[in-house]
C-alpha cells in the first residue's frame, strides 16, 4: 500500500474512516510532543512529514508555538494540510526528509512524528533536521518486541506495519536509545515512553477488537516497563546535536 506515497495519499484523503483514525492518532502524538518539549523554547515548528496535518492541527489547539511550517513527500498531503491549515501554517513545501528546502536554523523545533520508520536513510533525515532546527523531536513505534520476535522469527511472518503502513526500520525501547544517539549523534533531552490508550485501541483501523482487549487488559496489569518488552508503544524524544548546536 505505501510503496508510493503520492498514490496512497491522494486515494486515503478521500476516505473519512482514515481521516477519522489520523485525527485520534494525532491527538496522542501532539500530547507527547507537548509532554517532552516543556522545557524548551517552541516559538517556530516545521513537521516532516505532515500527512494530512492533523497534527500540526493539535499542536495548533493546544497553542504549543507561535509559528508552523510543514512538509511532506506527497503534494496531495500538503494540499490538504495547507486548506485545513492555512490561518496558521507560514511555509509548507512538497520535499524529501533528506534535503529539506529550509535555511539552516530557520525553527526552534523540527518533529518527525512517526517519519523516521519510513525512511531507508533515517539518519540523513535526522541529519537534516537538526541543521534546520536547534531542537528535534522524534517519535517512532517500538515494534521489535515479543509478540514480533514470535511473529517474525517463530511463525516468519513479516512485521505488519511492512504492508499496512510502510515501514522499513524497526526499533525496541533500548535500540531506538541507541540509534539516535551512536547513529545519528544526538544527544537525548527528554523522552517518553508511551503505552497508548484505550480510545487507540478500540479505534483499531483494522477493527480488531479482540486484539484490543488484551492489550489493554495487559496494559492495566503490567508496568509499562514490562509492557514494553511484550507489545508495540510509542517512544518519543526530545533531542539536540550532541554539540548542542
């Protein structure tokens, strides 16, 4: 399905039940990226990777910066966040995460929510994004994890974000730490771990039901420190250059 964004993009803005799951999704994302960046200055914020800029939509609503700008592969997602966004968006271009059309040090915060799992050169992406902006936010699934680790090695299936979503790097709680800070030289400010919640996985896209109840029975039972291990979260960081520049 997201061999192609453009196509991809273009066909699911017509489709409300995606639109629908985007904005709920949206709305936990923006709150991480609030919860990590409390101490840091958000006066301008460029998103790479808007989609269909629903969150830049709930950074808006909860009056995280003062400036936002946007970008994104498909001109089909930036048309539909520019007509939804237009009161408040300055500048939003049609680029690749990996040469983005921006000076260096135009923003205060770069977030690349949910990007960098799409990439097959995260760190040039990363790379790019702290010469654009004195903070980065970046915020990816933990998908390497026991009921993967069964799927993927025990029954070899693929990991299913593969075809539903288009990913092609994969991260645990403890690898994701790593990679951005030996791979892609930043230094860790803050961070959350993110166990997600109810109203997530009883809007499961997929309708999968069944799956939502043992997540969220496993969820009110175990630390999330163990949840983490057996199921997908969300990890979100607030990082900088390791020179602080």
């Amino acid at each position: 399905m997201w061999q192609d964004y453009e196509a991809t993009y273009r066909d699911a803005l017509q489709d409300s039940a995606f639109l629908a799951w985007r904005e709920l999704g949206a709305r936990r994302k923006a709150q991480n990226i609030v919860r990590v960046c409390q101490e840091v200055d958000t006066n301008s914020v460029v998103e790479i990777g808007c989609g269909t800029g629903a969150v830049l939509r709930m950074l808006h609503a909860m009056n995280f910066a003062r400036e936002y700008s946007c970008i994104d592969l498909s001109s089909s997602a930036v048309k539909f966040t520019l007509n939804s966004c237009h009161a408040y968006v300055r500048h939003a271009a049609v680029g690749r995460a990996d040469a983005l059309p921006f000076r260096d040090g135009a923003f205060s915060v770069a977030v690349l929510s949910h990007v960098i799992e799409h990439l097959d050169d995260p760190v040039s992406a990363l790379l790019e994004a702290s010469r654009i902006a004195r903070f980065l936010v970046v915020e990816v699934p933990t998908e390497r994890v026991l009921s993967n680790f069964v799927r993927t090695k025990i029954l070899r299936r693929p990991y299913p974000s593969i075809a539903g979503a288009g990913h092609v790097q994969f991260w645990s709680p403890s690898s994701i730490v790593d990679f951005l800070k030996q791979e892609a030289g930043l230094e860790i400010l803050n961070r959350h771990l993110d166990v997600l919640s109810d109203d997530a996985d009883c809007a499961d896209k997929n309708g999968n039901g069944a799956k939502s109840l043992v997540k969220r029975t496993l969820r009110t039972g175990l630390p999330s420190s163990i949840y983490s291990r057996l199921l997908t979260t969300h990890a979100a960081f607030l990082c900088q250059t390791s020179d602080g520049r």
